[in-house]
C-alpha cells in the first residue's frame, strides 16, 4: 500500500526539508502551505513526482476542510501527519509588554491551529495501520528546562507558552488514543537557523533540523504522547 504524509509549513525552513526527506523515503508529500504561490514554487523547486502542492492555513477551519478534501481525492488513508506549521511573533518582545492581540496569534497557529488540523484529520489517520500525528515543538515550551536553563533563555510568552499548550495537547491525545492508536508525539528540532528567529547564526540546518523530525516519524519504536528532542524523551 502506497504511503502518504501531509506536512503543514512546508513552503520554507524546516517544513520544507521534512517533505524532501519523506519523499525521498517515497512516501507521497502533500506539501502545505497557506500561499499558494509560495506552496507551488517550493513543489517546483524540489521537482520530485511524488509531491503534491495543498493549500492549507491552519488558523482557517474552511481552508483546513478543503485541504482535507482534496487528499481524500486521492488517498483514503494518512500514514503521516506533520505539523509543522508554526510562529514566534514575540521574538525581542517582555513578556509583561506583549500586545494581546500577539498572544492570542501565537496560540491560534501554535495551539488552536495545531488542534483543528488533528480534530479534521483524525478519520483519514485512523484509517492507516500505522497512522501517526507529529506536533513540531520547542525545548523553550518545556518548563522544566527553561526553568533550569538548559533551554534557550529567550524569554518569550507567546511563543513559549503556545508551544506548551500543544505540548499538553499532544499528551492528551495521546492518553485518548493509547494503545488503539493513531501514535502522537511532539518533536524538536532544536536550534535550527530559519526565518523564524530571524535566520540567527549558530543554528542547525534545516536538514539537520527536519531530519531529527523525520527519524521519529519514520521509527518503529511507539513514542505514544512523549515529547522528544534528538536525545529522546525530554522533560516537560
Ligand atoms: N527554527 C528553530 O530553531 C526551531 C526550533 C524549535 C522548533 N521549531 C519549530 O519548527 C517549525 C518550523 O519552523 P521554521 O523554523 O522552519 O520556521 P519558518 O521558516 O518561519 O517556517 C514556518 C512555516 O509555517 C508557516 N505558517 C505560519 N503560519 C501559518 C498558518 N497560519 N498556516 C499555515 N502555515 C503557516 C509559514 O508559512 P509562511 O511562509 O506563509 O509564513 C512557514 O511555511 C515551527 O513549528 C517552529 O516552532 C523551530
């Protein structure tokens, strides 16, 4: 049976270099992205058959049904659902200085964003054997290692916080499904130069960065609602 993976964020940075990796593992990539002009030139640019362009803005339930509409035209089953999609709008932002409206972003992409994608396609991962969903996290969402410095100390509410919230979403989730399955799991790139940060030097590659996303995807092992850095399980 064919494989199929959707990637959401998938135009640029990390998202980008996670398509590449699972169609290079010949699975069929639906590429997402909310600019279709972005979405379609980062298709051409990787120039691979086995990927397929779908619009999808994860903070628009509508954009979301359509997306889920078009993979139904093609595959009746999800073995893979990535999402990657993700923002950082309070970067250089106090958190007693953040505006509302900015937190309120950074949880309708990182949080609520993250929940309407795996609340649509719940029934088309269900119906894979091995169907897994991967929320790409952060080491600043763990409160254990912020607190203790082993984190970035970048100190930032929105982001920090938003990320936390998928953290607890994917380990609700994953008390739900058990043993029943579909597998959920958070992943962290770590320290990856993107446009997210800026394109801060020091940072892994985005390579580096999807690959670490991309070994757990591709694993054998359960990872059933842990949250994982390229060491393993990391402390929340
Ligand atoms: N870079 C790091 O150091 C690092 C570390 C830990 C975790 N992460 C996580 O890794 C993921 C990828 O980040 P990145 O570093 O590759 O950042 P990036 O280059 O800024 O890519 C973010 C992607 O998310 C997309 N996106 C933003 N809002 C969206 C929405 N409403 N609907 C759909 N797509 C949306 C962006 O689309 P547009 O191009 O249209 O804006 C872009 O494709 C994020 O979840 C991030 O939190 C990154």
């Amino acid at each position: 049976m064919n494989k199929f993976a959707f990637v959401t964020g998938a135009n640029k940075g990390i998202g980008f270099e996670v398509v590449r990796q699972l169609a290079e593992r010949k699975y069929h990539v639906f590429l997402g992205a909310r600019n279709v002009e972005l979405g379609e030139k980062a298709v051409q640019t990787l120039g691979l058959s086995n990927v397929t362009f779908i619009q999808v803005d994860v903070t628009d339930i509508q954009s979301i049904q359509n997306s889920y509409k078009k993979i139904e035209e093609v595959t009746d089953h999800l073995d893979l659902l990535i999402n990657n999609a993700g923002i950082a709008p309070d970067f250089h932002i106090l958190p007693s200085e953040i505006k509302i409206e900015t937190l309120r972003q950074a949880f309708e992409v990182n949080f609520f964003g993250t929940f309407q994608m795996i609340q649509t396609f719940l029934p088309l991962v269900r119906k894979s054997e091995y169907g897994k969903i991967v929320n790409v996290t952060t080491d600043m969402a763990s409160q254990t290692l912020f607190d203790s410095g082993e984190a970035a100390s970048i100190n930032i509410l929105g982001y920090n916080s938003s990320k936390t919230a998928m953290n607890s979403l994917t380990l609700t989730l994953g008390k739900e499904f058990g043993d029943k399955g579909p597998e959920i799991f958070g992943v962290t790139p770590g320290f990856t130069t993107t446009d997210l940060n800026g394109n801060s030097p020091g940072g892994k590659t985005t390579a580096e960065g999807a690959k670490i996303i991309t070994d757990y995807a591709l694993s054998i092992e359960n990872y059933n609602g842990k949250i994982l850095n390229k060491n393993g399980i990391m402390p929340w």
